[in-house]
C-alpha cells in the first residue's frame, strides 16, 4: 500500500514499507520549475532516500516536464546519486507515457553513459504494472 510521505508542489513521494519501494509522482507543475527547483526536489530526494532507505525506485515521470540541462544532469550525479548509491539502491524504474520515446532514448542515453543512476539496474517503462513485476523479479526478461 502507498503511503503519503512527503508532497511539494512538484513531486509527491509515496512510500511502500513491505517492498522497500519510493515512488517519486512528478506533477504537471514542473513546466514552471526552474534549475534552483530541480536541485531543491533532488536535494529533499536525497534526504528521503537517508530517511527511508529503499532498495526500490519509481520515478512517475508521465508529468515532469522541466527539460534537465547537461550541467543540472552533472549535479545530479555528484550530490544524489551518491546517496542513492550509500544506501542499497538496487532497482529504479522510469515511468514514461507513451508518447514520449525521444526523451525516454536522451534518458536511457544518458543512462549507458553513465553520467547517473550506475550504481544499480535501471529500466524504463510505459506501463506501471510491468515496471512493478520487473522491479520484484516476477519477470526479469522485461
């Protein structure tokens, strides 16, 4: 069951104590964020991430619509990645709409770069469900 933890005018943050699980929603008031925004949500991520310590991760990104910058991409890596590395990180899901594929390619991109998210599998999906029955191991060839 998802939990209410934490909510901001861009993200809200649930939790599932039985799977380990944060799932970040992003809302569609991102198209009004600007970088120092970003850094403050990736920033309170973090805290979340010491606070909780999920081996599990959704990023809902059906409604973020702030376009990340190569040098905000950066930042990413060197302040919260690292938290999400120190404590146990081992699956994140990307949950894209459909319609989105030239993103999801510069995210997945960006992924086998690895300029972020590294240390742990990450995946990206349309369909929640199957993001879950990947993210638990039902079905691994996803």
């Amino acid at each position: 069951m998802e939990n209410l933890i934490k909510e901001t005018s861009y993200v809200q943050l649930f939790y599932e104590p039985d799977n380990e699980l944060i799932i970040a929603r992003w809302l569609p008031e991102t198209k009004y964020m600007n970088g120092d925004g970003l850094r403050e949500q990736f920033s309170m991520l973090g805290d979340i991430v010491e606070i909780y310590q999920p081996k599990l991760w959704i990023a809902d990104l059906q409604h973020f619509f702030f376009m990340i910058t190569p040098e905000l991409q950066r930042w990413t890596d060197q302040k919260v990645a690292n938290i999400f590395q120190k404590h146990g990180m081992q699956k994140m899901v990307m949950l894209f709409p459909s319609d989105v594929f030239l993103e999801r390619l510069a995210v997945e991109e960006l992924t086998e770069q690895k300029l972020f998210f590294t240390a742990w599998e990450t995946r990206f999906f349309t369909d929640e469900t199957k993001a879950r029955e990947w993210l638990y191991g039902a079905n691994p060839e996803i």
